[in-house]
C-alpha cells in the first residue's frame, strides 16, 4: 500500500471518529449537501487538524510526529506559547494525495504545572515505559487509525 492509500485511510478515520463524537457533524454535512454546497462528504477539505500530547517520557510531539514525517509530512515552524504552557510545530502535507490538511501537533509542558497537577498525570502515563509509536506499522492505515482512537493509559478519576 502506498504512503498516499496509508494517509488517506488514517485522514477518513479521524472525520469519521470526529462525526461519531460530534453529531452536529453529520447534520451540518447533510445540510451542506442539501443547499448545493457540496455533493458528498468527500467534499469536505480540511484545513488543518490539532493533535495535543504529554510532555512526559516516551509521549508529546516527538512521539506522534513520526506516523506524519513517515506519511509524507514536513515538520515546519516551531511555536512556544507560554501562559498555556505549550510547544508546538506544524507539518505541511505532502503533494499526494492532494487537499491534505496541515497538521498541529501540540505538547502540554507537563514540568511547569503545579505539582498536584503534575503527579495526576505523572501517576496516568508512567505506565507507558517505550514510545509506542515504535510499535505501530507506519505503513497500515487501519493500525495507525485504531492507534489514534485509542487511550494509551487509564482515565483518570476525580478522587
């Protein structure tokens, strides 16, 4: 399967994820569709997707950004944005398959939160010991698709 075939099943999975969490989605789809916007949901371009991660071992950007580097992407400007205590980048796609959005990918700097908050998430994602991206088949759209719409560690409580 080539890289494009791999990008465009990982991109349909997330809009498909997305309309099942938000069903306005589907509505205003449909919506668009009857007025004559566009003729089918594949219509729809993306301008860009956000993806936010842990700054903790083995997790954050330099974790995900290698299932977009190996599809194509290109890793561009850097972005600090201190009072919300996060580093960024975006990625531009690659020229195939065409209309792909640009990509987000966002890193919470977990050692500047407060220390409570720092040892609820400390406590969630110590059980992660290995970058699991270096376990996942960069080259099978289902796998990175299912990898994306997992949780990595237990949700937490309120206790």
């Amino acid at each position: 399967m080539t890289k494009s075939n791999v990008l465009s099943i990982v991109l349909a999975g997330l809009m498909d994820k997305y309309s099942q969490r938000v069903p306005a989605v589907t509505t205003i789809i449909n919506q668009m569709i009857s007025h004559n916007i566009i003729q089918n949901k594949a219509d729809i371009i993306n301008d860009h997707i956000a993806f936010r991660t842990m700054g903790v071992p083995h997790l954050g950007i330099q974790s995900l950004e290698k299932i977009f580097l190996h599809l194509g992407y290109t890793k561009r400007d850097y972005y600090h944005f201190p009072g919300k205590k996060l580093n960024a980048y975006w990625y531009s796609p690659p020229l195939k398959p065409t209309n792909c959005p640009r990509i987000f990918i966002s890193e919470l700097r977990v050692d500047e939160l407060s220390q409570p908050i720092k040892k609820i998430i400390k406590k969630y994602t110590k059980t992660i010991k290995k970058d699991p991206i270096d376990d996942l088949n960069l080259s099978d759209g289902q796998a990175i698709d299912h990898f994306l719409h997992q949780s990595l560690w237990d949700t937490p409580t309120w206790e």
